[in-house]
C-alpha cells in the first residue's frame, strides 16, 4: 500500500515539474479574424478562385489595353488582295496568325481584341445599371414592408417568371433602331429583379437582427437604420452575385448581338457581333465562329468560377 503511494506521490511531482500550474488555460493572443479576412485566407489557398481570377483579369486588361494590344486596325481590309473565288474566306499568314474576318479582308486577330473593350464595356454598364436599380427596389421592399413590399415583389414576380433571353428579346425589340445602348438597356432590365429579391432578402435578415432593433428601441429614424445599419450590411451577396451576374450579361449580350439588336456598327467589333456575321461563312471557314465563341466561353467561365469561389468564401456558415 506504500508503495503504491509513494508512486503515485513521484507521478504527481513530475506532472507538476512539467507543467506551470499557474499559465495552464492561458490562451495566446493571436487576435481575431474578420470575415473578409477570413475568406481571404481561404480563397488565396482555392485553386478554383485563383483560375477564375487569373482569366478574369487578363481579359480586363486584354480590354483596356486592347489599342495597344491588337497588331493592326479592325476596319482596314489588309488581305482583300487574298479574296478570290477559291479562297473566299484568308487564312493565316505572316503577320495575320488568324486570317481574314471574311470577304472583307479585315484582320480577325486584331478584331477579337478590339471586341474584348465592347464586350467588357456592354457587361459591366448593363451590370452596374441592373445593379443600381435593384438597390432601389430592394431597398424600398426590405426596409418599408407592407404594401411597398407586395408591390415591388409581384412586379419582381412577374419579370422572373418569363426566361432571361425572352424578356431582354422583347425589351431591345421596343426600341427602334438597335445600338450599343439598347444592348445594355435591355440586359440591365433582365438583371434588376435578380438583384432586388436578393438585397430584399438580405434586409429583412437584418431587420430582424439585435442592433437594428436596439437602434429602433432608441428612436433612431428608420432612414438612418436603412442607411446605416440595414444597407450595408445587406451589400455582401448582392456584390458576389454582381460577379455572377456579369458572366451571364455577357453571354446574353453576345446572344442579342447575334439575333442582330446590337450595335450595327461593325468598325467597333463585339464578340457576339462578330459571331453573328460568321455564321454566312460557317460551311467555308468555321474557324470565324469558333473564335469569338471561345472567347466569350473562356470569359464567362473565368467570372462564374471567382463569383462561385467568392460566393463559398463568405458564406459565415462556411468559417472554420
């Protein structure tokens, strides 16, 4: 008995030689992680994420830099000398990698750049103005409820329930003579519901939560609440799905430009523009068709993958 004392009295020495009783349960502090934050950590380490990034910003730059980029004019029929009745359609030679557009003669390598600005421009105008309308309608259904709620929704109702490429059909066909601005107006229109039934869904979260009924509780204004408390709060998956939103624009963009409501002007290439006319050539020289699409694939693919890697990133369900 003794001895099973004694070593019971050396195991409790030695466990306390090993451990500073008086540090045990400290925690080190390592300071806290936000969530942007912590999305970030995990989105730097997503290959998906870094994919969908890399695509994106090389077409934003492509774009922006697309005059400098493009080796000549897209209006100047540089291989119209090629044309002839056996070779009705250029191919590629020395300085022209891609061949001619058509019959026209004009460089289709330099016009696939050039159309990179339009297409960009068409995506985000029509994006940021869809954006900008559903912020109103959300904000007037999440934050006023009641009749404005009913209001605004059964009009969201019914623009949801009618295809995307349906309604922006219809909307560019109101409109007399078809441009650039059409495009975007018609687009724009197809995304306002998109955007409001989801900002409207994030604030009446919010109208719900602690602060904003402490806020109430004090007789804070309601605009104030809306405007401070309940808005930006609510902006998180409205600009994710922004993301979203600017891939399927552009897709719909290109698929208006093709049924022509686009800008008729060819000087200022787009890719939808530039695969609606090769569809004349597609039996002679498919390859017309095959770059444009590609290009409008790749771009929309490159913006689904950063807005779906985006979207995980900052779902607070999704923390670890």
């Amino acid at each position: 008995m003794q001895r099973k004392k004694d070593r019971i009295d050396a195991l409790a020495a030695t466990a306390g030689a090993a451990a500073d009783i008086p540090d045990a349960g400290r925690v080190s502090d390592s300071g806290g992680l936000s969530l942007i934050g912590s999305a970030w950590l995990r989105l730097r380490r997503d290959p998906v994420f870094l994919i969908g990034a890399t695509v994106t910003l090389l077409f934003i730059l492509l774009a922006i830099f697309a005059p400098l980029l493009a080796p000549h004019n897209g209006h100047t029929a540089y291989l119209i000398k090629e044309v002839s009745a056996d070779n009705p359609v250029p191919g590629g030679e020395k300085g022209f990698p891609l061949g001619a557009d058509g019959q026209t003669g004009r460089d289709l390598l330099s016009r696939l750049i050039l159309g990179s600005r339009q297409t960009l421009i068409v995506g985000v105008l029509a994006t940021l103005a869809g954006l900008c309308g559903g912020l109103v309608l959300g904000t007037v259904a999440g934050s006023l409820g009641g009749w404005a709620d009913t209001v605004v929704m059964r009009v969201v109702d019914v623009m949801l329930s009618l295809p995307s490429l349906v309604l922006a059909l219809a909307v560019a066909t109101l409109f007399g003579k078809p441009s650039q601005w059409t495009l975007i107006i018609a687009i724009a229109i197809v995304q306002v519901p998109i955007f409001a039934r989801l900002l409207r869904g994030s604030m009446l979260t919010q109208r719900s939560s602690d602060h904003v009924l402490a806020a109430r509780a004090l007789g804070v204004k309601r605009s104030a609440i809306t405007f401070r408390h309940m808005l930006p709060n609510s902006l998180g998956p409205v600009l994710v799905q922004a993301t979203l939103v600017l891939a399927t624009a552009i897709i719909e963009a290109a698929a208006l430009s093709f049924l022509g409501l686009g800008n008729p002007d060819d000087s200022s290439p787009e890719w939808g523009q530039m695969l609606g006319q090769a569809q004349q050539y597609f039996d002679i020289a498919p390859r017309l068709a095959f770059w444009p699409a590609g290009c409008i694939v790749v771009v929309a693919f490159g913006f689904t993958l950063m807005g779906e890697s985006l979207r995980e990133a900052l779902d607070p369900r999704n923390r670890r």
